[in-house]
C-alpha cells in the first residue's frame, strides 16, 4: 500500500512540477542546425526523416537477431539429438 502511495505521490509531483524543455535528441538538433544554413526546407525534412528511421531501425534488428540467435542454437541441439538417437 505504502509503495503504490508513493508511486503516486511521485506521478502526480511530475505532471504538476514538469518543465518547459526542447526535446530533440542530438542527431535531429545537429540536423536542424546545420541544415538551417542555407540548405531549402524539403532537404531539412528529408534528412531528419532518415535520421527518424535510422533510429527507430537499431531497436527491431535488435529485436530480430536475438530470437535468431536462440532459436539456432535450439536447432544445432535438436539435430545433436536426432544424430545421437540414429547412432
């Protein structure tokens, strides 16, 4: 009981004491930042796209190769057994 108090006592200190903040992560500020000199506003764009899905991109191979992984070493296992049974 006491926990889940202060889990809320914490959630509700954060909604009422957040602060104004420019939440960009470092790659998208670097683009807006020097993209803004000079360059039209379709390259900005398209350069913080691509920068928007090489980021989102690294999480789901990560997410991809990790189950291939396992799952290869449960079939070198698998076939170990089905060699050592037909022995």
């Amino acid at each position: 009981m006491r926990i889940g108090l202060v889990f809320l006592f914490l959630f509700l200190g954060a909604l009422l004491f957040n602060s104004d903040v420019e939440a960009q992560c470092a790659m998208c500020k670097a683009v807006a930042e020097t993209g803004s000199q000079g360059q039209d506003q379709s390259s900005i764009g398209e350069q913080l796209n691509i920068g928007i899905i090489f980021l989102m991109a690294i999480p789901y191979l990560f997410i991809l190769i990790i189950p291939m992984i396992l799952f290869r070493r449960h079939i070198k296992g698998f076939f170990r057994e089905l060699r050592d049974v037909h022995k």
